[in-house]
C-alpha cells in the first residue's frame, strides 16, 4: 500500500487514479466476438464455449427441473440466509416503487408520470472464482418489483446458488454461458438465447468492453463499471482492526480491485497496516488481496474538511466512514455509490444482506451514476390531458413560443383546434 503525507491539492488526481486497462487492446479481443455472435449466433456461442471455458455445449439452456431442484443442494443454513437476505432486499426496493401524481400546471391542463417495467431484461453473472449468488438477488429483485415481463440470467457458473437465487427472484429461464460472447447474446439475440432491451451485471474488462461497445448500438446497460473498489475515512476513534478488514474484504474480490485509506490520524494508519499484514496471512485469496494492495493507497491529512474533500474527488464505489462523527461527516459526503456508516456497518453487509444494492458505479462514475435499483428496470412515461378550457389557457403562449422558433406547422396544430372550437 502507497502512502500519501499531506499530498498537494495539484496531485489528487493522479495519485487517486485506479490502475486501468488498455481499453483499446480489450475491445479489440471483443469486437471480433461480438461480432461472431452477431453473426453466426448459437453456433459461435458454442465455438467460444469450448475455446474460452473449455465446454462442450448443445444446449445452453439450463433445465427448470434442475433450477428447482437446486435447493436441494445447499444447506439448510444457506438457504436461510439467502431467504433472509431476499426479505430484506426486497423490503428496501419496495420503497422505491413511485405512484402516479397528476398535476394540472395550470386549469384545463393536466400532465402526470407513470413508471413501466421493462419488457426483456438480462442479467450476467459471471464465473470465476466466486459465484456470485449474492449478484443475482441485487438484479433480479429490483426486476421482479419493476414488472419486468422477462428476465434471463447468462452464466458460465453452474453453481447450484445462483440457480437457488434465481428461483427465489422469479427467473425461469438461465443460459450457461459467459465472457463476451454472453453479453452479445443477449444483446443480439440467437437461436436459443432471446435479445433483451438492457442488460446487467458485473464481469471481468472484456465483459465491461462488451458492455460498453452494444451500448452504441442501442442497448442499454445498467452503467459503466469497473473493478471493485472501497474507500474508508479513519481518525482516532477509528478501530485498526476493523478498518483492515473491510480493507481486505474488497481487495479479495480481485487483483485489479483497489481500496483507498484517507486518516487524520498517522498511528491509525500505522496501525492498519500491521492488521493488514496479520489478517492477510488467514485468507484463502490471500494472492488477490495482496496483489490488489500493491495498486491501494494510504493518505494522511491534517483535517476532516481536507479528508472529505478527498474522498469527494475520488467518488467511491463504497465508503466507510469509520468514526465516532461517522453520521455528521456522511452530509457532506455528495459523491459515493454507497455509504456505511459508522464502527459497526462493514461493506460486506450491503454486499449480501442489509438491504441496498451493491451493484455500483465504479472507477469515479459516482459523480454522476446512482447504484442499480428499481428505478433502473423502468421507463418512465409521461402523459398529459389538455380539456378544451385547457387549449384555451395554454393556446397563446404554445402559438408565441412556436413562431418565434419559425415551427409554423407547430402554432398551426393548435390554431386549427381553437378555430374549430
């Protein structure tokens, strides 16, 4: 872990800078798929299967006796705490469901907003090395609350949680198959694999490249992201111990994940680097977490102005705030995908179980993304209702505004209707 004492205000930028890809040597691996699927569809699919997963498929659809089945499984135990995080995701979602208000802006004209799901969703979730179950509740909730009329998972994983996830939201249909080629399934369509209107879910670079490239050819995507990522704030009431571990909970995710410490206090961070080394040593994945230390820095500055200030310009996909003035210091905090706050709200439960949604702007597009939520699986359309009191009252000023803009044909279309009144 880089350190950081007092940086000049002129170097934030470089040293917040999160280690990235060359972008042009990835899409040019994933156009040539892309394009392949677009193409020649299932039989590419099937071509990449064995190349990239080493698989040989005929069919990728996933069986419904052996998704409903797949609770059978897991332990009793998992299942609950599957079940429980469910609850309360779905809990915090529902909230999120906006009713329709009508508002006459003046008499006789009446507009009002209606929130409609989206037809065709898809979700990735990707293989690796961890399945990521947790993924397919944070997507396919938010969808099953949306209305959204279907939803289909692609997935190189045959993990039997992920199909456990999927029963429990209300997905039918999975598809065993990942990388590129997943995203260009679903964003084309194939033989077998249906063609959604916008899709989600985390991957590796070629998977956000892939997302990235068919966003340009009118399919959406829930946002641009990037490696997983964590910033924490730190002073002297702050635990070392506790600050290591979410520090290490994130870095484990990958070797291209990054997590920034930001302090007031030099014995803190001193003292977080110690844990670091004594908690790195316990972890399975400790050869991801070290590696994704090398890219993490530690800065330590005088003030907690100057502190957020930092963490503001960094924009992090999670931010601790890890002190005793933890709730005072989250209203000035305006660029974060999510916020903990607090000693005791550790990162990984947003990850699986409190209740928010952990897919998140990555790599600073917290200044301008929100987190996946409901609203994200929804168009919203607007309408308006205009009485004939109401052509009346708004008919001068519509006629003014049009022929000032030299759109004759638009004052017409209302000239015509008060003519005939």
């Amino acid at each position: 872990m880089q350190f950081f004492n007092n940086p000049d205000k002129k170097d934030w930028v470089k040293i917040l800078e999160r280690p990235t890809a060359n972008m042009e040597d990835i899409e040019g691996k994933v156009i040539p798929v892309l394009n392949a699927v677009k193409q020649r569809g299932d039989e590419a699919l099937r071509e990449f299967a064995l190349k990239f997963d080493n698989i040989l498929l005929n069919d990728f659809e996933v069986p419904v006796e052996e998704i409903n089945k797949s609770g059978e499984k897991l332990s009793d135990e998992l299942k609950a705490a599957i079940q429980q995080a469910y609850k309360n995701i779905s809990k915090f979602h529902a909230t999120q469901v906006s009713s329709i208000v009508k508002v006459e802006t003046m008499a006789g004209v009446s507009c009002w907003r209606k929130s409609v799901g989206i037809e065709k969703v898809g979700i990735y979730i990707p293989g690796g090395t961890a399945p990521l179950f947790s993924t397919v509740l944070m997507l396919g909730i938010p969808a099953q609350i949306a209305g959204c009329k279907e939803i289909i998972l692609c997935s190189p994983s045959n993990h039997p949680a992920i199909y456990y996830a999927a029963s429990l939201v209300g997905i039918s249909r999975i598809f065993r198959i990942g990388g590129a080629q997943a995203i260009a399934a679903m964003a084309y369509g194939t033989e077998s694999i249906p063609r959604v209107s916008k899709i989600f879910g985390p991957g590796n670079q070629f998977v956000t490249a892939a997302k990235q490239l068919v966003s340009k050819e009118g399919v959406a995507i829930d946002m641009p992201a990037g490696p997983s990522e964590v910033a924490v704030y730190a002073d002297s009431s702050s635990n070392p111990a506790f600050i290591a571990s979410d520090l290490l909970s994130q870095a484990e995710h990958g070797a291209d994940s990054q997590v920034l410490l930001v302090s007031t206090d030099q014995s803190i961070i001193d003292r977080t680097k110690e844990e670091l080394e004594i908690q790195l040593i316990e972890l399975p994945r400790k050869e991801f977490a070290s590696k994704s230390l090398e890219n993490s820095k530690a800065i330590f500055v005088d003030n907690s102005a100057t502190a957020i200030e930092i963490l503001n310009e960094y924009a992090a996909e999670h931010l601790i705030l890890a002190s005793d003035d933890a709730e005072e210091i989250a209203e000035s905090i305006i660029n974060a995908g999510s916020i903990f706050i607090g000693h005791l709200t550790p990162e990984s439960c947003g990850d699986y179980a409190s209740g928010t949604n952990h897919t998140l702007p990555t790599n600073g597009y917290a200044k301008a993304y929100s987190g996946v939520s409901v609203d994200s699986f929804v168009r919203k359309i607007t309408f308006q209702k205009i009485t004939e009191k109401g052509l009346k009252n708004i008919g001068k000023t519509v006629i003014a505004m049009a022929e000032a803009e030299s759109l004759q044909a638009h004052a017409n279309a209302v000239k015509i209707r008060l003519e005939k009144k």
